[in-house]
C-alpha cells in the first residue's frame, strides 16, 4: 500500500544541510543534518491554506479530506 504522505524532493547544500521542499505549496519546510531525521518534520507538515488560496491551489474539497 502506498503512503499518502507526499514526497518531499531534497537536496543537499554546501554546507552538508538538506533541504526538503514540499511539492504542493513549495515552501522549504526542514532543514537538516542528518537527512534521517527529516522525516518527522516531513510528516508534521501542514501547507498554509492562505498561502494557497492566494494562488488558486486551494479548494474546499481540499479542507474536507484534510478533517478526514
């Protein structure tokens, strides 16, 4: 069975810090060394719904599966 979790893309910075980018409202949302332990932060992730409201991105249907 799939995760519902999205995917975070990462990379990794000069510095020997990773980056993970949410792939819905595009914000950095972790920054982090080791990358092991940007999973919880992954999975704490909530997108601002102002954010993507602003943009379109953002529909009811939306809200209501995330009470689900």
């Amino acid at each position: 069975m799939a995760s519902k979790l999205p995917q975070f893309p990462r990379r990794r910075d000069r510095d020997g810090l990773y980056d993970a980018i949410c792939p819905r409202c595009f914000a950095t949302i972790a920054r982090s060394q080791p990358e092991r332990e940007m999973a919880k932060l992954e999975q704490a992730h909530v997108c601002n719904s102002a954010f993507l409201a602003e943009r379109g991105l953002f529909a009811r249907k939306d809200s209501e599966s995330a009470e689900a």
